[in-house]
C-alpha cells in the first residue's frame, strides 16, 4: 500500500516566511549559482524540492534549463505563478513524476536527505540515480559544515555510493553570514567565497555522478 508523501511540516501557512528568508538570502545564492553552475554537465536540470524555487530562478538567469519541483502542490503552484517551469514531483519517486531521465538533478536541503532515517536517504539517492541519464550529476547542497549527528556528508557520500553515485568532487560553501552578501562588493566576495569560503564555508556541496 502506497502512503502519501509526509509534509514535515512544509504546509501552506510557512510559504511567506519562505519567500521572504530566500529574498533576504538572494544576495548569497547569486554567488552560491555561479559555483553550481560549474558542477552541472550539459543539458537540462531538474531542482527536487526547490519550495518557492529561488534557487531556480537564479540558474536559470544565468541562462541554464532548469525546471523546478516539490513535492508540495502548493510550492508549485507558487513558482509556476511566478513564471518558473515547475512540477509536482515526489523525490522518493522521481521516475513516476517525470517523462524522461535528466542529464542534472540538483536539490538543496531537501528534507527526504536532511532526514533522521537512513531507509529514507538511501531511497531518495536510489530514486535519484534511477532519474539521471548515464553519467549524469546529481548536486546537493548540504545546508551545514558538520551535519546533523545523523547526516552527515561522509554519511551521503557513503549512502549514494552504496545507491550507485559515486562523489565525484565536495567543496564548501558559504564564508560569512548571509546578511553580508548584500553589503560587500560582488568582486571582493567572489574572492573570498572562492578562497577561504571553501575552506571555512558554512555548507558543503556535493557532486555526484551516475558512471556512464
Ligand atoms: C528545507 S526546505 C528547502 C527548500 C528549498 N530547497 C530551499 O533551499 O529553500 C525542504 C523542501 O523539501 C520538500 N520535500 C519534502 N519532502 C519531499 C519529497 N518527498 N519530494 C520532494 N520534495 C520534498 C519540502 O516540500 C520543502 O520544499
């Protein structure tokens, strides 16, 4: 038996509290999507539990094909009102929810991954795989330096390995608080988001890729 997929709390009455916290972030994902956007093999993207889809709307300013999804009908609802290509898809499911595999799959702290359950983290790595063509990515944005006693990035690289995604490179992310992203010229923090930030930074990024 099949049970809908559980909310964790991401329920209609959170969605201006999270258009807000991603306008206040803007500033540090702008740089956050010229790092990603490196990580990327050519063609399309697909962004699994993007919420209200900045992430999403920032790569495809820089002119990538990028379509945004979340397992919540009302997230999508959102982006799709804001002009952003968007799908209401399941990522314990990916292949139910999408017409063909993708070249990219791309998520930032999508809670089937920041999850106390292992079952859980490896289904979405295994879901994830099963949606990503032969020698596709898949980047995740693991949202904290040292992770959560149950999460963290050695425990994904070990995860996804053992689901058939192997690490292809890490880095960190993020040097300064993000209300500084919006104060410092873009130049001096390219350089320090591209020296100390992935030393220091905050998060990790984690690129994956399905072998050929
Ligand atoms: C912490 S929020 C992150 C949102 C966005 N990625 C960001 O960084 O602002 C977690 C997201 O995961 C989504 N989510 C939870 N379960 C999911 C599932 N089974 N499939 C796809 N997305 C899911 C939630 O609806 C929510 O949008």
């Amino acid at each position: 038996m099949s049970h809908p997929p559980l909310d964790y709390g991401y329920v209609p009455g959170v969605l201006p509290a999270m258009i807000d916290l991603a306008r206040r972030q803007r500033a540090k994902d702008r740089l956050v999507v010229e790092k990603l956007a490196d990580c990327f093999r050519p063609g399309p993207i697909l962004e699994i539990g993007a919420g209200c889809g900045q992430l999403t709307d920032l790569l495809r300013q820089r002119h990538l094909d990028v379509t945004a999804s979340d397992v919540q009908p009302f997230f999508v609802d959102y982006m799709v009102a804001q002009g952003l290509p968007a799908l209401v898809v399941d990522a314990l499911d990916l292949s139910a929810g999408i017409e063909k595999p993708y070249d990219n799959i791309f998520s930032q702290s999508i809670s089937t991954l920041i999850n106390p359950d292992p079952e859980t983290i490896r289904r979405t790595y295994e879901s994830v795989r099963a949606a990503l063509n032969p020698g596709g990515r898949f980047v995740f944005i693991l949202p904290s330096r040292w992770g959560e006693h149950w999460s963290k990035a050695s425990d994904h690289e070990q995860i996804a390995q053992a689901a058939g995604l192997p690490l292809l490179r890490r880095f960190h992310n993020q040097a300064l608080p993000s209300r500084f992203y919006a104060r410092l010229p873009i130049s001096a923090l390219r350089i320090i988001e591209g020296s100390i930030g992935r030393i220091v930074g905050v998060s990790w990024v984690l690129v994956f890729a399905r072998p050929s």
